[in-house]
C-alpha cells in the first residue's frame, strides 16, 4: 500500500472516530423558567420535571405512571398501614460522592414541613420518622394513609450534611428576594448533575457517571433555555437550533408536523385548568366594592359559572384541543366524572343573581393569572374577561410569567389574588389530593389546603376527604369521592374550565416517553 493511501485512510478512521465520539448535547426549550434549585420551593410540573433529572423520591414513577421503588428499593406495611418500613438503597452516592443513607431521609422529612416549603401535604405533619440503621427508617402514622407512596416520588431526598454546611437546612420560599445557596447550587442522586446554573438564561445538565441505577438515555448534556415567547420558540424548534420545545402553541401544531425537521407529540393530559375566589378576606383586595366580599356570595359564584362559556374557549382559544370539564380532576382519574355536568351557560340567569346578590351593575375585581405555564393561558384570562363584560363585572386582568404569579399568589406571597386561574395535576393521581390541597380548608398549622388560595372551605368535605384517605374498599371509596364532589359543586366554590392537551415539539431524530402528567424527563431521551 502506498504512503499516500496510508495516509488517505488514518484521516478516514481519524473522521470516523471523531464523528462516534462526538457529544451528544439535546436542547430543550420551555416557554417557563427554572427559577430555583431547591426542590422544595415550588409544587409545579415543569419544575418538578427540571429537580427530577437530579434529585429523587423514595419511589418513582415509571413510564406507565405506575408507582415503583426510587431511593427505598422495597417498603413493608405494618399495623394496619400505621407503620411502614423503608429499606433504602445501598451504595447510593450524592454527586459529591458522599453517601445516602436514612440521616438523608430524616433530615428531608423535616426539611419538608418547614415553613417556606411548598410541599407541606407531601408528608403528614404528624408522620414520625425512626432510624434503625444507616438504610432501614420506620415510618408511623396516626392513621393509614394507602396512598402515602404515590405522593412521595416528588418529594425529593436532599443531602443532611451538604445542606447544613451550606447554610440550606431550611427550604427556600418562592417569595424569596435573595436566592439561598441551594437555590443556585444542587446536590442530588439522580441521574444528571446541574452544571451551571443560569436562572432566566440557561442550565447546562450533564449525565452523573456514579449513578446507581440502569442509564437509559444516550445524552451527553442537556441544555435547558427558557424561551417565553411562542414565536420564537417554534422557530427554534423549526431552524434546529433546539430539539425539545414543550408546549407547541395550537396554532402551530400542523406547521410542525409539516416540516421535515420536527413533528409533535400529542395526547390527553391529566391537569385541570379551573378558576378561583377569594372567599376569605372581609373586602377584596382588588375590588371597587368596600366594606364585603362579593365572592363570599354563593349566587356571585354561581354567576360567574353561569357566565363562562367553556365550549367557545375550546373552540376559539383552544381550537377543539381542551376537553370542558365539570370537575375539579381529569375524568381518567375518577371513574364517577361521567355522573357530572357543566353548568348551562346563561350570561342573563348569571345577571339575575348577581341582581339578587346586590350587584345590579355588577362589580369590579382584580385577577391573577400566568402568561407562560398552561397552554394559550393568557389568551384563556382574556377570554373570560370578554364574558364577565357581558354580565356587568369589570376584570383588571394581571398576566405575567409564572415566576412572579407563583411568587404573589401562593402561601409564601400570602395568598395575594381575589380571582385566580390556575392549573392542577394531582401528584397522586388520585381525587383525596385534589380535595385534601385545591379544596381543603385553609387551617393554620397544617398542610390542609395548602394550594387552595382562594380559601374556600366546608368543613363536610374535610371530614369526608379524611374518611377517603383511610377507606381501602374501592367501592364505598368511590361513593365518598363522588359526594365530596357534589358538595363542591352546590357551593361553587371554584369554576372547572377544561383538561388542556399535551403538544410537545420534538426533532425528528429525538425519541421521548410523553406521559400524561406533562413531566419532560430527559432521562429516557435517545437522539440519534
């Protein structure tokens, strides 16, 4: 062979080889931020998506939604579901290769039910948690709660000894000016390390090499930017400058399934998009009425039901991809949805009760609501200010990007709104959350209702909501979910809009699991 065809084939094998090792970097872009790295500071989807590539649960979720061992490989249940026993994992490091063990689990339990925490119904107030050994806790309860393992996947386990160190033994409220260290600085035992962190710009992920468990993914680094405008975010999307964009805004769906380049990823999801009252405060804060609450009037409540026409916010602002709803969770989730129905829209019955109620000319009122956390949410807030019109209310909409929503209108901000759109993803997948955190009352001291902002509350619905929690007969369970449903709907206490659609906007050459709770987990991406 000839100098020159050697020469000719070692830059060959060089491109080959060079090409096979090259990183493998995904891109993804949401129209929200990643704003804090404390994965107790905020109980939204998306977050919990970002925490999740790096923190986990003592059980996980899997692509079937089903709940199966995380940092606890098994778990036993004693006394009538009062006692459990957590076997936690061997060998398992944090990415500062110190090691896991049940201190981890019992200084994270804590953490948890601090004030500032946003993930206080997680874990039982009253939940005591015992060391046996260095990967065997005993956790007892006052009573049986069968669904305890379904709300712990998301409640992530945070390093004892790395937090105290760095001044983070307390969590992080959203409301926070000053950012702590571990809302800018993570430490986890997941299957990606953050290796910096650009809060409103960019987080670089990269994979942790000493992960205990099975790699699924072939990435080599994610890159997360938020890009909150819709335009721009699709034609990243479309120029290749991104492989992952989530949502794809609905007018743009056929667009991108017409490019050679990308297509959407598309299916029913599990949230519940609704509305809400303050039905707490003696005058509202944003309200021309002095001196009362309109809200706290069942026949305001009820007008406001009446005066939203959820058919035309699917057809016009949703374009047929919502499904209306009459209930405050997603018909998937509680076989009993098929007994409910919406309420007739009826603007001139809704102005005869807000007459009957003393508003003949109707009112004035603030609303809150996020312009870049549900799809077409601040196109829906505008919508139902057009509808409120109709009927003599005046609606001073504020839209604005979820990190300042979430830091006014949740408990760390004080509860600040007098009329709220929000959306909700039971975390269990089961009706007890939505009526223990969106419908529960308001009790100082416990996590009851925790994200009911509005404060709505009857005290028949928490006494059947804890009857729910312990009842392990399927039937009898049923029949108390479906009356607790119906007490909510005689008080009107909130306004159900619809179950939004996923659309997610992925490279052709990405492979993702799309699951119907909206979670983006990289860590069973394959891009090719």
């Amino acid at each position: 062979m000839s100098i020159k065809r050697i020469g000719l084939a070692a830059i060959a094998a060089f491109a080959l080889s060079s090409v096979s090792a090259q990183a493998v970097t995904l891109r993804y872009a949401n129209q929200g931020d990643l704003k804090s790295l404390d994965p107790y500071t905020l109980n939204e989807t998306t977050t919990l998506a970002h925490h999740g590539h790096v923190y986990e649960g003592l059980t996980s979720r899997g692509r079937d939604l089903k709940i199966g061992p995380g940092l606890a490989e098994s778990w036993e249940i004693l006394e009538g579901g009062k006692r459990w026993i957590f076997k936690l994992r061997k060998n398992v490091k944090w990415h500062n290769g110190d090691a896991f063990t049940a201190d981890d689990v019992i200084f994270s339990a804590d953490r948890v039910r601090m004030p500032g925490s946003n993930f206080n119904t997680r874990v039982p107030k009253d939940a005591k948690f015992t060391k046996i050994d260095d990967h065997t806790i005993e956790v007892t309860l006052a009573s049986p709660n069968p669904i305890m393992t379904a709300q712990w996947d998301t409640w992530y386990i945070v390093p004892k000894k790395w937090s105290e160190a760095n001044n983070s033994a307390a969590p992080t409220p959203a409301s926070a000016t000053t950012p702590s260290y571990i809302a800018l600085n993570s430490n986890g035992t997941g299957p990606f390390k953050i290796e910096s962190h650009q809060p409103g710009v960019k987080t670089v992920f990269k994979p942790n090499p000493n992960y205990w468990g099975k790699k699924e993914h072939n990435l080599d680094e994610i890159v997360f930017t938020p890009i909150p405008n819709d335009a721009t975010r699709v034609a990243a999307l479309l120029s290749g400058e991104v492989d992952v964009i989530e949502p794809v805004p609905i007018q743009d769906i056929a667009r991108v399934n017409a490019s050679d380049k990308a297509k959407v990823l598309a299916g029913p999801e599990l949230r519940t998009i609704f509305l809400g009252f303050d039905q707490v405060r003696d005058e509202l804060l944003e309200s021309n009425v002095k001196g009362k609450n309109p809200f706290k009037d069942l026949k305001v409540r009820q007008a406001f039901n009446m005066a939203i026409d959820k058919e035309t916010i699917k057809a016009r602002v949703m374009r047929g991809l919502s499904t209306p709803s009459a209930l405050m969770i997603a018909p998937e989730l509680f076989s009993g949805s098929k007994d409910f129905k919406n309420p007739k829209f009826d603007p001139e019955a809704a102005k005869k009760l807000l007459a009957e109620a003393g508003y003949p000319n109707g009112f004035e009122t603030g609303m809150d609501c996020p312009n870049d956390r549900y799809v077409n949410d601040g196109q829906i807030c505008q919508a139902i200010v057009g509808m409120l019109a109709r009927i003599g209310v005046k609606v001073n909409l504020n839209a604005q990007p979820k990190a300042q929503y979430f830091a006014k209108v949740l408990k760390p901000g004080g509860y600040k709104t007098s009329f709220y759109l929000l959306g909700w993803t039971p975390g269990t997948l089961d009706s007890h959350n939505v009526l223990y955190d969106i419908l529960g009352c308001r009790v100082e001291g416990t996590p009851r209702g925790e994200s009911n902002l509005g404060g709505y509350c009857n005290k028949k619905l928490d006494e059947l909501t804890d009857k729910i929690l312990v009842e392990a007969d399927a039937t009898k369970r049923d029949a108390m979910i479906k009356e607790a449903f119906t007490i909510a709907i005689a008080d009107a206490g909130y306004v159900p809009l619809h179950q939004q659609a996923l659309a997610w906007g992925i490279a052709k050459n990405v492979e993702l699991v799309q699951r119907a709770d909206n979670q983006v987990l990289l860590y069973w991406a394959k891009k090719q």
